[in-house]
C-alpha cells in the first residue's frame, strides 16, 4: 500500500511536469528550457516546500503566475530557443 508521503511525492512529480508542460506551450519555448526556468524559478521552491498550499493549484494557473510575476527569465528568449 502506498503511503500518504509517496503519494503527494507522485503528485508534486506530476504537478511539475504539467507546469513544465504548459510554460514550453505558452512560451513557444523547448521543453528544456521551460523545465530550466522552473527549477530555476520562486515557484519550484514553494512547490518543494509546500508553501502557501499552491502544489494543489492548477498547473495552467501557476505556470501563467510564473510568467507574469518572474519576467525576467523570458526576457530576450525567442521561441524555441
């Protein structure tokens, strides 16, 4: 049987491959450069941290958030670059 610990491991997990997902679909943007800007960002780390509650946020949702309020990792990048 599967713990409560590994099941919100396996959710996290999730969550941040959808976000990851929709920053490269929104950006027009590799999925390796949107899984750097993810794990580079403010957002990883309250994800990682359980901050707030948002890891139970939608992943559309909270990968327009980081577009909005972290700009400056979109700043000069081109799409599909």
């Amino acid at each position: 049987m599967v713990d409560k610990k590994q099941l919100e491991d396996f959710y996290k997990e999730n969550l941040e491959e959808d976000i990851i997902d929709e920053i490269s679909k929104l950006k027009g943007i590799e999925l390796r450069n949107a899984c750097d800007i993810y794990y580079s960002s403010k957002l990883a780390e309250q994800i990682s941290n359980d901050s707030f509650g948002i890891e139970n946020m939608d992943a559309k949702y909270l990968a327009e958030d980081l577009i909005e309020n972290e700009p400056e990792f979109f700043i000069n990048r081109k799409k599909n670059d």
